[in-house]
C-alpha cells in the first residue's frame, strides 16, 4: 500500500523552488515573444496551484471533499464489476489478481455513458462553468478560454474544443495554442477510473489514494495549462484578428454552445456507450501493440547489443540490480534523469521516474502508467514520494501520437486554421507535458520524503 508523508521539509520546499524555475525557464526559452509575457498571469496561475496544492493536503474540508469524489469514483468502478461478471461469470469470480482486461477497460465504457448522462442532464455544464469564471477571474482569459481549459478537466482533447467550435475559426494564435495545450497537459475523464484500477489494483484505501491525486492534478493542470501556453505563445490582440468579436462574445459563450446533441436519457447512454466500446477496443489494440513494440526493442538492445558487448552486466552493477540491462526503459532513465533531480523527485528514484515520463511522452501515458504499476508493485521505487510525483507527471495526453489525433479533431473543427495548428503540433505536446511536470513539482514541494 502506498501512503503519502506530509509535513514541511526544506529541501523539498527548495527543491521545488528549483524545479518551478528550471519549467518557466524552458517555456521561457521557448516563448514566440518573450517581451509580451504576461507575469501576472503566470502569477496568479502559479499562486492558484500552490493554493490547491496546500488545500488538498492541509485543509481538512478540501481533502475531504476529494476523497468523497474518489471515493464516488470507485463506487461507480465496482458497479462496472457486476456487468462484467454477467458477461464473462466464472472468468471473473475464479480470477486471482489484477487482470487489466477485465478489471480496467471496462470502466472506459462505463465511464463514458455516465459522462455522456451527465452532460445530457447538463450537470458537466455547470460544473465546467464555475470552474471556467474562477479561471477567467483570476487569469484574466477569455471566456472562451476559460471554458475549454476547463472542459478539458473532464472531457477529452478532442472532445473539449467542439465546446467552442463556432468560436474556432476567429481565434487568434495565441487562444488557438492554449486550447492545444490544455487538451494535452490534461486526461479525459472517461479514463480516470482506469488509472486508478491500474495504479491500486484492489487495494481500497490505495484507490481512495490515487483517485484523491489523480482527480487533483487533472484539476491543477487546468491553470497550469494556461500558465505555460500563455509563456510560450503570448497574446498579441494588435496583431492578430478575431480578437474584438472574442471579447463581445465572452459573456455568452458558456450558454450557447453546451447542449447535448442526445434527445433522451436512452440516446445519450447509447452514445456514451457506442464511444466507450471505440475507445476500449482502441485502448487494448494500442497497448497491445506498443508493449509488444517495447518488448521488440528490449530484445534488440538487452539481447543482442547488451548481451554481446557485455554492457548488460556493467548496467546491473552500477545501478545496483535496478536495471536488468541496456533496456528502452533505461535508456530513457538515463537522458531524463538530471530533469527529474531538478524537479525534486528523490535522487535515488530519478531514473525510475524519468522512464516512465520517456515512455509517457514516445509511446502514451496507458504504457507509462502500466509501467509504474508493475515498478511499484515489484517495490522498485526506494521512495513514496516518486509514486505520487510519478502519477501527477503521467497524468496528460502529451504524446507524439496525440499530436496527430489533436490535429485531427482541430483541423475539422477549424479548416481554416489547419495550416496554424499543424505547426503548433510539436511545441504543444511539449507544453502539455511541462503542465503535467509543473504539478507534479508543486506537490513534491510539500511532501516530505521518508
């Protein structure tokens, strides 16, 4: 089981302070226009997450709450359990252990025909809403902004833009590169609960755990978001068009555009159903794939290279038996790990941590995830703090194959802006994954390491 350390511990606190500094700087260096950095803005979104960050794990009520959702959130889990022991009985009740096919995936079907409810029934509106006007007050964003960076607290990357897809087309560069950024930094809802099945297993008080983390750094990611596209692709109404409509419109782009396409409670579990089946079968062929894709990489380099120029041994000695061999794992443990120091991740976990973040950011976070399970099941992380950080740095869509998919969902949205958003690929998903990496340094700067 794995239990969190709470406390003031100075080191971690500089270490954050270090870690915070050494993001700003990359988006820094990477900014379009660093003289029209809004501070204040990177201000406030900072102060919101330290705030959050604090809550979460100081004040009592805030923690709470949270455990209340995640707790809700495991519920609905185990109602997904009686559907899957009708349709496979025995299979599941003679089952020993974690079995990811039919412990996790079937929550992805559930899960999206509850989101597809809710939305029907207008209860993901109004939360999306309030959270959209705090954002929108203390980061002085348009509301369009606000409500995508918000939607995609609870939506996908794909399907969080359509929130605003009239609003598309007149968005200039800078609204355009946050709502790609902010589909990356965070996860949809619909596979939040598979997280928490992978991470905890059936260890209760573990998913209390993972669920209370999880749902934070989905939330923290939403400032986080804004903080980052706004460093690297700063706005600059003088220049760019649709800015003025933007500004008219703002008061009414979080009525006009948030109905449910369903026409009845049957239509849109249907939907939510139909979407749910699509994006488990794809989830299943693509760690299917991928993990065989590593496995044949692993072979290639631990077998052959390793094995043949005796850097296999040489590995297992200096890293104390952590690493088998020259795997695809170590290798990006080793590129990753002085960011990961920086960080604040414990000096001792960084190459651990640094993987899963490579594999996270090459393959997807399903595999980084898959991975950090079976490290911490197999007791590999010296240090508990690293798993918590680890679950905050997984917890985005910033991968190279969720530029294509972003592409893809954007550029029918706004065909005219394709040209625009295919070149905003790249530094999007890098955007999207310092998000993940700012929070995850955020909460590591008030746990203490024991």
């Amino acid at each position: 089981m794995i239990e969190q350390q709470l406390g003031f511990d100075i080191e971690s606190f500089l270490r954050g302070i270090l870690g915070i500094a050494v993001v700003l700087g990359g988006a820094y260096l990477m900014s379009f226009d660093r003289k029209r950095i809004d501070w204040k803005l990177v201000g406030s979104g900072l102060f919101m997450q330290l705030v959050f960050a604090f809550a979460i794990l100081y004040v009592p009520v805030v923690g709470l709450v949270l455990e209340w959702i995640g707790k809700a959130f495991i519920k609905l889990m185990d109602f997904t359990q009686s559907g899957v022991a009708f349709l496979l009985g025995p299979l599941v009740t003679k089952s020993e252990g974690f079995i990811f096919l039919l412990n996790s995936l079937p929550v992805v079907i559930f899960f999206s025909a509850l989101v597809s409810l809710f939305y029907y029934w207008g209860i993901i509106q109004r939360v999306v809403e309030a959270f959209s006007w705090i954002l929108r007050r203390f980061m002085s964003i348009s509301g369009a902004e606000g409500l995508v960076a918000s939607g995609n607290v609870f939506l996908g990357m794909t399907e969080s833009p359509v929130l605003i897809k009239n609003y598309l087309p007149v968005m200039n560069r800078s609204e355009i590169f946050l709502v790609m950024v902010s589909g990356m930094g965070t996860i949809a809802g619909t596979v939040m609960g598979t997280y928490i099945s992978m991470l905890a297993g059936g260890d209760p008080v573990s998913r209390v755990l993972f669920a209370k983390h999880l749902l934070s750094a989905s939330l923290m990611a939403a400032p986080g978001s804004i903080v980052l596209a706004k460093m690297i692709c700063p706005a600059d109404d003088s220049l760019e068009s649709g800015t003025s409509r933007m500004e008219r419109e703002n008061l009414n782009v979080s009525s006009q555009y948030l109905l449910s396409s369903d026409k009845s409670v049957l239509g849109a579990l249907s939907s939510g159903t139909s979407t749910g089946v699509r994006l488990m079968v794809n989830i299943a062929a693509m760690l299917l794939v991928f993990i065989a894709m590593v496995a044949l990489a692993n072979y290639m380099l631990e077998g052959v290279i390793g094995r043949y120029t005796g850097l296999n041994d040489w590995i297992v000695s200096v890293t104390d038996g952590k690493a088998h061999g020259l795997t695809f794992q170590f290798i990006l443990g080793v590129v990753l790990s002085p960011l990961m120091w920086l960080i604040g991740v414990p000096y001792q976990d960084v190459m651990l941590v640094g993987s899963l973040l490579g594999q996270k950011t090459i393959l997807n976070e399903f595999i980084a995830y898959f991975q950090l399970q079976e490290w911490k099941d197999a007791g590999l992380f010296l240090y508990q703090k690293s798993v918590i950080m680890s679950t905050y740095i997984l917890c985005g869509f910033a991968n190279i194959s969720s530029i294509g998919i972003l592409l893809g969902g954007m550029g029918v949205l706004a065909p005219e802006k394709r040209d625009l958003i295919t070149r905003f690929g790249f530094p999007a998903m890098i955007g999207g994954a310092l998000v993940s990496i700012l929070s995850a340094t955020i909460i590591g700067m008030v746990l203490v390491v024991n």
